[in-house]
C-alpha cells in the first residue's frame, strides 16, 4: 500500500530545474519508497551504498560506477552515498557530467562540508519525515472526520508515531516491536557509527533522559551530571541524535538573532512514537508534555521552524513560528477552554503585535477570540496544520 507524500508537488517542480536532488530524513521515514514510486515514470537505476560491490566502485572508480549504474539511465537513485569514501568529489564528477542523480541519506551529515558543499548551487534538498497528520489520516483511509474520530486518530499518531511500518502494522505490539527495533537500527548504525560513538551505554543513557525530560529547556551543566559524561561528550552526542533525526532542538525566539545561539534550546523527540518506545510507555492519556512534543513535530513536517519564547518574568509561549515575514504565536494545550487566555500569550501580543495567534488543544475546542488586534484562534492539530499554511 502506498500513501502519496506531501512532498510530492514539491519534488515534480524541483526536478525540473535541479539535476541533483537531495531527500533527507530519518531512517524508515520512506524516503526510498518515495522515489522508487518517482522512478517508475522514468528510466532510471538504483544503487544502495550497503552493497559493498557498488561502494567498493564507487569509491575505487568513479568512472567504471559512471558506465555501470549512471549512462544510459533518465536518473541514478544514490541511497545512503554518505557512508562512501570522498563522497563530494565524485558527485562533483557526475554533476559536471550533465548526470541526473537523485541522493538519500537518513543523516544531515550527507549536507555537510564533505560532500554537498561540492555542489553548492547544483544540488536542491527536500526532507522527508514520518507521515504527518494528514498522511496518517489517508493510511487509514479516513477521507472525513468528526471531533471524536479526529481525537482518537491524533492519539494513535502520537501514541505510536508516524513512522510508516510502524503506522502500517495493524497489532499493537507489533507496532511496539517495530519502533523498538528502528530505535536500535538507529541507535548502532545511524548514530553510534556514523558519528564514531563507542560508548552506546552513555548514549542510550542520554537519550532515556531526554525522552524523561521531553520538552524541558536544556541545562547542559545539569545533563552532563545526570548522564556522567562531560559537556564535550554531551554536545558531541546531540549533535549526532539531532543529525541523525532523533530529537529536535527548539531554540528560543528572540529578535535579538545573536541571543537565540547563546540561550538554552527546548529538547523534543522528532517522532513522537520512537520517544515512547525508549520511556517504553504508551498512554492511554497521554500527557501535555506528549502534545506539546507531537504538535512540535506537525509543525516541522509543514516546513516550519519552531521556537519557543520565555521571558525573564516566567511568561511564556510554547512555540512561535515566522513565515512571510509576520510571526505566530502557538500555546498548546492537552484541555483548552474556549475564550481563556494565558499571561503568556497575553504577553506576546502585547510586545509582538501578530495578527494570528493558535491555541492547540488535544480535545480539539474550536472558536476565535479577538486581542488587541490578534485574532486567536482555539482549534485542534489538523485545522492549526492547515490554517498555518494560509495564514
């Protein structure tokens, strides 16, 4: 069964200007199945670089890979090319060539300085995360919702992911088994080898910690005491998870750009299922700390960048998100009641002046409320999703 992607439109437009395309994202999230369903309308070949055969030629040979897996083909699907020895030069080859490569990698180290940066100005980059809200909606063949269909479908979403086999699978505990399996795929290949990490222990410890803490604002100097590693290890490790699509930085808004690098990030769980795999819990009522991390995750999958904005006084704002210019602010809440509105909020408005405001709520409340010139509006995951994008 195939669920179309949203990132579909997108990819069709781009693959008419760029030669090279990019689709990154988290292990399993379905960047191959993606564009295998892409090479079906063409003539093309595909070459996963787990096959020692096909890295050993790529690596030892740039030219016999050429002949063997790029000539005579519409466009050459390169998975996982990041784990290849001198990787950007030989894409720079194939590039200057006229070739059209499409390129995975379940790690932004593929965007870094060793390889994409051969081809600044050639290369477009899409990412893939596991499905959204509206993809899960279609896997499940839900065409229409009510409030209570809605809840229970954004429970499920949240509760065990959206990861698709795991999404797919219909047995509870097989979904249990296939997030606790991905998890440690993810752990001792994406992460640990990728990144030269010895010490899974430390990792893992790290890891069960801020899935514990899901949502806190990050202390280095009390994680490094927590985990018992030092504050060069713990910054090593983020860096690796957040790389390789395990959690997500949330930095603080500010209109000071240069305070937003200094001040401490919110740590969330990119897919909310994987997160519960490692606390291994599956609420049936899951908490406001769980909604406030799913709501994180719709909000990235729609191409936008949360942040969270706190001031010295304690008033605060889960997210705030910029786009064509205006800023919104977000508050989620697990229970919202129609026409309440926090100091936080209240406080935004007041310094910011938006024009839109959300209040998220898993129960889903519904209504408008006018603020000082911002129109607040109470409404559930999928209409904020949809709204957002119009706003």
């Amino acid at each position: 069964m195939y669920i179309e992607r949203d990132i579909r439109e997108s990819f069709e437009k781009i693959t008419t200007v760029y030669n090279i395309v990019a689709v990154v994202g988290p292990r399993q999230a379905g960047k191959t199945t993606f564009l295998k369903q892409e090479m079906k309308k063409r003539n093309a070949s595909y070459v996963l670089f787990d096959d020692p055969d096909a890295r050993g030629l790529f690596e030892e040979d740039v030219k016999k890979f050429e002949k063997q897996y790029v000539v005579g083909y519409d466009v050459a699907v390169l998975d996982e090319v990041q784990y290849c020895r001198d990787a950007g030069t030989k894409l720079k080859y194939l590039a200057e060539k006229g070739h059209r490569i499409w390129l995975t990698s379940s790690s932004e180290i593929l965007l870094g300085k060793e390889i994409l940066s051969y081809l600044v100005g050639r290369v477009s980059i899409l990412r893939l995360y596991p499905f959204s809200l509206p993809e899960f909606l279609d896997a499940a063949g839900q065409k229409e919702v009510t409030p209570e269909i809605l809840r229970r479908n954004v429970w499920e979403h949240m509760t065990y992911g959206g990861y698709p086999k795991a999404v797919l699978a219909k047995d509870a505990e097989m979904k249990k088994t296939i997030l606790s399996d991905l998890y440690e795929t993810m752990i001792l290949k994406d992460v640990a080898r990728t990144f030269s990490i010895e010490d899974i222990q430390s990792l893992e410890d790290l890891v069960k910690y801020l899935a514990v803490n899901t949502g806190s604002v990050m202390s280095y100097e009390s994680v490094s005491s927590a985990v018992k590693i030092s504050f060069q290890t713990l910054r090593k490790y983020l860096d690796a998870l957040e790389k390789s699509y395990i959690i997500l930085r949330v930095p603080p808004y500010h209109t000071n750009k240069s305070k937003e690098i200094t001040k401490q990030p919110k740590i969330y769980f990119l897919d909310t299922g994987l997160r519960n795999s490692v606390v291994k819990s599956y609420a049936a009522d899951p908490g406001g700390k769980e909604f406030e991390n799913y709501v994180a995750c719709e909000l990235l999958k729609t191409g936008l960048t949360p942040k969270y904005w706190r001031t010295k006084s304690k008033a605060e704002v889960d997210y705030v998100i910029e786009k064509d210019g205006a800023v919104i602010p977000i508050e989620v809440k697990k229970t919202a009641e129609e026409g309440k509105i926090g100091k936080g909020m209240h406080s935004f408005i007041e310094a910011y002046k938006p024009k839109n405001a959300f209040i998220v709520s898993y129960g889903g409340q519904t209504g408008i409320k006018q603020v000082g010139g911002c129109a607040v509006t109470y409404t559930d995951a999928l209409t904020m999703q949809r709204k957002i994008l119009v706003a």
